[in-house]
C-alpha cells in the first residue's frame, strides 16, 4: 500500500535524452522520443519513488506535489482468500509476511495483485506500490510470486522485459553440497529453512478478520518497565 503524493515535473531544457529516468523507474513511467530525445512521462503510472529525479544526471526532473493524492492498493479479499493463501505458501511466504518494509506491503497483496491479471513486476508496482522505496527487500518476492504463478522471468535486455535482475536461490534451491561446505562456517541452512516452513505452515486470518493478539501488562509491571515502583 503507498499513498502517492509527488509526481515528476520535466525541465526540457535541461534533458539530454539519456534513458537513465527510464531506465530505472520501476513502472516504466518514462520513455524517450527518438526524435525530440526528450524524456516523456507516462504520469498515470508514476508511484512517486524519487528514482528519476535521484538519478537524472542533468537534474532535469523536479519531484512537485500531487494535485490528486491516490492509494494504491490491492485488497486480497476481493478474490478468494484460499487461492491468495496457496499461491503465497507454494512460494514460500506466510501471506501475512511483510514483503515490502518501505510499504508495509505483505505477500497476500502482492499475490492477490497476480491473481487479479498483474503479470509483470511493473505492474504490480503500479498496483500496490511495492519497490518505491528500496527495492532490495521486495524485488526477490515478487519474481518468487510470479514463478510460482507460471509467469516466467523476462529479462530486459531487448528492452520490453522487466525493470528487474533475476531470482536468486532460496533455502530451498541451495544444493545440499554447497549446504555441507559451508555448514561449519557459521551458517545454519538446516535450522532456517525449519522455521521458515514452521512459519509458512502457521495458520492465517484474512484481512478484516486479524485482532491484535497482545497482552496488556499489569500495572505494576509496566511501572517496573518504566523503571519505577507502583504505588
Ligand atoms: S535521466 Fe534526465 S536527462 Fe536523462 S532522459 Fe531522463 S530526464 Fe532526460
Ligand atoms: S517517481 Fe518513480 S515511479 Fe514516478 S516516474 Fe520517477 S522513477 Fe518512475
């Protein structure tokens, strides 16, 4: 989920048509004109990340306030919330996983956003607001997403594939042989990859129907927390 409420303003004078803005917009918000060599915006799937304007060698782009804010989000339960469950656990997350800290975007969203016709990282970006901010947590989960779904990965090297690198291997993927090398240097695959199926298999609660399960401390204890004595 992310409240989107910059968009990018183009200085034209100061472009020199270098593709960079395009290059590393996670919706595929801009484009260049061949001919004029000037960056052109796409404004309906700008989701205010700051990218081009961060990266534009000439500064030429200006992030400016939204007339119209907008809320991008994905509401898991207008599809199945059993066929939401599935695709995230076949993936391996639990669907109330955080998969976007920068958003607090969780699995379920993102699945629910591929089963509603999103087939590409960008256009579940688009959607949600997934990878406007970091793009390091949430670039992974989003390829695992989509391989379980049967979407298959599409590099961008002709230039219409996604504005993504490749997956790469999870617990469950690492060869048992690189598992052994690298046992006593530290690394516990075994004991992880345990609890993540422990957490994977936990039960979950559609949204709407989650309560907060946190105990109140008594009063004395919180005044002990506090570092003071009740009275
Ligand atoms: S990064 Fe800046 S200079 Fe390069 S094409 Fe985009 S707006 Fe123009
Ligand atoms: S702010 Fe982000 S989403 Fe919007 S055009 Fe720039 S790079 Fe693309």
């Amino acid at each position: 989920m992310r409240l989107v409420n910059t968009t990018p303003v183009l200085d034209e004078k100061k472009c020199i048509g270098c593709v960079i803005c395009s290059s590393v917009c996670p919706t595929l918000a801009w484009s260049v004109n061949r001919e004029t060599k000037l960056a052109v915006l796409d404004e309906p799937l700008c989701f205010g990340c700051v990218n081009c304007e961060a990266r534009c060698p000439t500064y030429a782009i200006k992030m400016v306030p939204r007339k119209n804010e907008k809320l991008l989000y994905v509401d898991p339960l207008q599809v199945d919330y059993a066929q939401v469950e599935d695709l995230c656990r076949r993936a391996r997350f639990h669907p109330e996983q955080i998969i976007c800290f920068c958003t607090s975007s969780r699995a379920e969203e993102a699945a629910a956003a591929i089963l509603t016709g999103s087939l590409t990282p960008e256009d579940i970006s688009a959607r949600t607001g997934i990878r406007s901010g970091c793009t390091i947590e949430c670039s992974q989960p989003l390829l695992r997403l989509l391989e379980t779904a049967g979407i298959p990965f599409r590099p961008a090297l002709d230039g219409k594939g996604w504005q993504i690198y490749g997956k790469v291997p999870t617990l469950w993927e690492i060869p048992h042989s690189v598992k052994q090398k690298y046992a006593n240097r530290g690394f516990h695959f075994e004991e992880d990859q345990a609890l993540m199926e422990e957490v994977i298999a936990s039960p979950a609660q559609p949204p709407g129907s989650r309560t907060l399960n946190v105990t109140a401390p008594k009063a004395e204890e919180a005044m002990a927390l506090a570092g003071r004595t009740a009275g």
